[in-house]
C-alpha cells in the first residue's frame, strides 16, 4: 500500500516540477490568480491557466481540473497545440485514482502531442507518468519498460531537472538494482534537487533516507528526519507532501508504542486527504484505520470508517463506469461492513440502519433530480443547437438563392444594353464610308442614350441587391410614368424598329406615381424585353393606364404566343422561366425579382394570358395625385 501511495505522490511531483519552488508556490498561486483578468494575450493567458492548474493541485485538487478544463478549451479554438497538451497532462493528474482509465487516455494524447511539437522534456516527463500509472495498476513489467525509456531520454535533457524524479520512480519500482548502483543513483537524484532548489523532491530523498535508517535499527534518527520533513513541509505549505508523509510518520509511532500519536497523524492524514482532494491518500488512511478499530474489537468506530472508505470507493467507482472503466469490488467490504454492524447493540444499530436508509433516499432524490435537471437542460441545449442550425441553414439558402438570381440576371438583363451597343459600334465600324454625317451623329447619339440607360439599369439592379440586405429604407418618389417608359423602352427601340413591332401608348401627359425610381424602371424594362421578344415581326405592343380605387394600373399588351395556365402559375417562381426558358434563361428569374420589388414598393403585378392570344401584364401603383 505504502509503495503505492510513493508512486502517485512522486506522479504530482512532476506535475509540479515546473511551479515554482518552496513556500513562493502559494504566493505565486494568488498573484497569477489576481492578475489573470488583466491578461489580453490569448497565448500568455493558456499559459497562465495551466500554470494555476498545476499550483492548484498542491492544495485544492478540483481547481486544478477546473482551470485545466479552461485552458484546454481555449487552445482548441487557438490551435495551440502547447497549451492543450499541458492541459491534458493537467487532467491525467488530476484523474490519477480516481479514474485511471482517462488518465491514461489523457497522458497519451499529451505524449503524442508533445512529440508532434519536438518538446522533449515533457515527453520524458510523459513517458514516465505513464510508466508509474501502469504500476499502481500493478503490472510492473510494462512500468519499467516506460520508466527505462524515461531515464535514458533524461540523460541526453539540457535541462535535467525531471531526472530526479524518473530516479526516484526507478529505485521504487525496480526491485533488481544492487545496493552500490541505489546508493548512486539516490545520490544523484539529491544533487540534483539541491542543484534545482526543488524542496518536493529533497523532502522525498530525505524521507525516503529516514525510512531506511528506521529500518535498519536506526529508529529515532529515522523518525528524527520525519518529524523535521514534516515540519519543513508544513511551513512551505506543500499540502501533499504532508499528507504522504503522515503515513509512514504514523507507522513508526505506532512500532514504537506510541498509540495516541500514530492515531492522530492517521485521523490527520484522513481529514486533510479529504479537504485538498486526494482520494488515493483518503482510501489509505480509511482502511488502516478500519483495519486498527477491527483488530482492536471497537465496532462502532471500525463501522464508521469503513462506511467512509465504501463511499470514497463508490464515488471513485462510479465515475470509472461513467467511462467503462471499473476497477474496483465492493463484496468484501460489504460483508465485512454486516458483521461489524451486527455486534453493534440493537439501539445502535436501528438508529444506524434508519440514518443510513435516511441518507440514502436523500441521496437517490438528489441524484434522480440532478439526472432529471442534466436532462432537461441538455435537451434544451440541443433544442437551440437545432434551432440556431435550422436558421443558419434558411440563411445560407436564401443566400445561395439571392446569388443564382443575381448572377442569371447579370448574364441576362444586362446582356441586352451592351448588345445594342456592339450592335451599333459594327455597323460604325463596317459602313462608316457609306453612312452620312446624319447617320454617324444618329449612331453616336444612340450609343451615348444606351450606355446612359445601361448604367441606370446597373443602378436599378443594384438597388434590388440594397433591399436584401439588412438596413435598406425604402423611399419612394414621384415619378411621371410616361417618362418613365419611354426611358425603359430605348434599350429595344433597334430590336422593335428591327422586327417593325409598334409601340402605341395611351397615357396622359404628367400622370405621376410613387415609387422607388430604380425598382420601377427595372420592372418595366422586363416587361417591355419580354413583350418585344415575344411579339411577331409586324406587331404592337400597346401601353394604356386607368385609375382604379386611387391606383394607378398600368397595363402592358403584346401580340406574342401567349402562355397556358400551367406557365402563368410558375411565371413569378425563380427559375421557372417564361413563355420559351430555354431560349430566354434568366427571363424568368429576372420576372421573380420584379415580383420582389413590386412588393417592396406596396405594388401589384399580375397577368392575363391564353395561347395565341398574347399576354398583358399590369403594374399596379400608389397614384401620387
């Protein structure tokens, strides 16, 4: 047992190695915890959450976990490999007994990312943690093979201080070393604490030399130098080693006789083992205490530290099932634990029966309600998981949507200017000796008012992509309509001179609406594309207005093939096309955004088609009058 206790206290030992050195421990501890909170740099502020972790541990053990958490959180989202290793290396410390299983798993996934960054200090530091968690789970062969690589990686360390520690795990551990090679390496092992200032460590060697002297006859030297390490311990505030030392502190004055002091470091070693955390040390000191009140035929005493010693195992137990990972066997206990109580006089043992029962169903009430609470919280949890997925997911089709549009409006609407200016220019460039100056100024004016009307309509679609975006205000103007579509209309004045397609128009002179400019001229240039497209060589397109209900509707007729009920039923979809889609890609889509933009302004655009009948649509606007 006494050996077992040795190896997790020299395991915290190299978890401290690096934190500083006697009773400056415990100031430094407050000092980084008062500053934390002014640290901006995310690198030095890790650093400074492990560093807390492994000064914790030399005190309060759920500080440690607490801050290696922390800090391991932090570095995923840095990518700080560094501090996310030191971070697991914190929480396989911490894990030590109380779950051996992702201790393990912590320390190999430090191991393989202190190998990855090159830091080979801490592999060493690793490797032999690792070989010590395998001996407390007594499998000594695989230890030392651990162990040996630790202690030849050390060898070749600028900075040796960890050697110490992998000596002293080595002359534990490795039963075959003869007496002159343990004697040197002990040595060593000291000149090298002395050499780094490391108290833990000197304090180790000394009370390991005090043991062996006590054991070689030398008893009051032997106790001398544990009762001086004790007090040492003590005044540097190193909690751990206190604890450690009480035990065999307590065998020797209970060899010697002397019941009453070997009892009280036992009892001390039990409450303070409690209070910072240690749970390898509270078992120990449990058991030899139920052990002694056994031995000693005092029941009731033997009957409450064994009831300490099941509930630390239990606790210990259930957090290895959390992680499919047991360990430990109650039976025995449990049966001992009968026997005790039944010599236990019957008053004694009703009102321990009820206490326990009491306790028990107070316990399972906490543990069913904290389930029940866990529960609800993480079904909430996932619910708004779900939530903000289920909205970002909306988000980006509206996203994918608005681009596919855009981008087939561009390779569409915006086509049809710069084809009547290439148009232009060609017939400039190939007949100018053959056009008269009348001709060249008609020509250089109609490329002047098509680029002039292009960059208009490049405002219009701009101001479609302003609506989607959050913040856009909408504020209408009053515009006179008959101007409106005059101006809409010159990008297919050639094609609708070309095809001899008349433009007829039926709308008083300084009939005004309200309206958003833009949006309204990209409305009618669609229509107007589609109407001159889509009307025979020959044909009219015929422009008329009324007032209705102090609206103004304006409708827009032409002579083409007309569309069937299935086509004006899908004629507003994005992507659905109109009339003849595979001809005219984009038509469609440009057709969904003038819906869109209608609404935007608090307009109507609606359609009225049969086959072979043509179509007319209407735009029905806030009249300003």
């Amino acid at each position: 047992m006494f050996k077992r206790l040795v190896l997790i206290f020299l395991l915290t030992m190299v978890f401290l190695l690096d934190a500083g050195r006697g009773f400056s421990q415990i100031a430094e501890l407050s000092k980084l915890e008062s500053n934390l909170p002014l640290i901006k740099d995310s690198i030095r502020y890790v650093n400074t959450l492990n560093r807390i972790a492994m000064l914790s541990h030399l005190r309060y053990r759920d500080s440690c976990l607490y801050y290696a958490r922390k800090a391991k959180q932090i570095s995923l989202r840095l990518n700080y490999r560094k501090g996310i290793a030191d971070a697991k290396n914190c929480e396989a410390i911490y894990y030590v007994s109380l779950n051996n299983y992702l201790s393990a798993k912590y320390f190999n996934d430090a191991l393989q990312l202190y190998r990855s960054i090159d830091d080979q200090e801490n592999v060493c530091q690793v490797l032999m943690n690792i070989g010590v968690l395998i001996s407390i789970n007594k499998d000594d062969r695989r230890s030392l093979e651990y162990l040996s690589q630790a202690f030849e990686k050390s060898k070749s360390l600028k900075n040796d201080s960890i050697r110490s520690i992998v000596i002293s795990n080595l002359l534990d551990l490795d039963k075959s070393i003869k007496p002159a090679r343990f004697n040197a390496l002990s040595e060593e092992g000291m000149r090298i604490a002395e050499k780094y200032k490391d108290d833990r460590m000197v304090l180790y060697y000394e009370v390991s030399a005090g043991q062996r002297l006590y054991q070689q006859g030398e008893k009051e030297k032997g106790l001398a130098i544990l009762l001086r390490s004790l007090h040492k311990a003590d005044s540097l505030g190193m909690e751990n080693v206190k604890v450690w030392i009480y035990d065999p502190l307590s065998d020797m004055m209970l060899d010697q006789g002397k019941y009453d002091q070997g009892m009280n470091y036992l009892k001390r070693g039990l409450e303070e083992s409690g209070k910072f955390g240690y749970a390898e040390f509270y078992l120990t000191f449990a058991e030899k205490l139920y052990q002694h009140y056994k031995q000693h035929n005092e029941p009731e005493k033997a009957y409450h530290y064994i009831s300490l010693l099941l509930s630390k195992q239990d606790s210990i137990a259930g957090a290895a099932d959390k992680s499919g990972y047991n360990y430990l066997n109650y039976a025995l206990r449990e049966n001992e634990n009968e026997e005790l109580k039944g010599k236990v006089g019957s008053r004694r043992k009703t009102i321990a029966l009820l206490g326990g029962l009491f306790a028990l169903s107070v316990a399972l009430l906490f543990f069913v309600y904290r389930s029940l609470m866990n529960k609800r919280q993480h079904v909430k949890v996932q619910q708004k998981l779900h939530d903000v997925a289920l909205q970002q997911n909306a988000t980006l089709q509206k996203t994918n949507h608005f681009n596919t549009m855009l981008i087939s409006v561009i390779a569409h609407d915006v086509r049809q200017p710069f084809s009547t200016i290439v148009m232009l220019a060609s017939v400039f460039n190939d007949d100018v000796d053959l056009l008269s100056e009348e001709e060249k100024l008609g020509i250089m004016k109609e490329l002047a008012e098509t680029s002039q009307k292009s960059l208009s309509f490049m405002d219009g679609l701009l101001e479609w992509i302003k609506s989607k975006k959050t913040g856009f205000e909408y504020q209408p103007e009053k515009l006179q309509i008959k101007d409106l579509i005059i101006e809409a209309n010159t990008f297919f004045k050639i094609a609708q001179e070309k095809k001899n397609i008349k433009l007829t128009g039926n709308i008083p002179e300084q009939t005004t609406v309200l309206a958003h400019k833009q949006m309204l001229l990209f409305i009618l240039r669609n229509i107007l594309n589609n109407a001159t497209k889509f009307s025979p060589v020959g044909g009219s397109i015929a422009i008329d207005s009324i007032i209705d209900d102090g609206n103004m509707r304006i409708a827009i007729q032409d002579q083409g093939p007309g569309m069937s009920q299935k086509q004006l039923d899908q004629l507003f979809s994005a992507g659905s096309g109109d009339q003849e889609q595979n001809e005219n890609n984009g038509a469609g889509l440009a057709l969904s955004i003038s819906y869109e933009m209608a609404i935007i302004m608090n307009a109507k655009i609606s359609v009225i088609s049969e086959p072979e009948q043509g179509t007319t649509f209407y735009i029905s606007l806030k009249n300003s009058s």
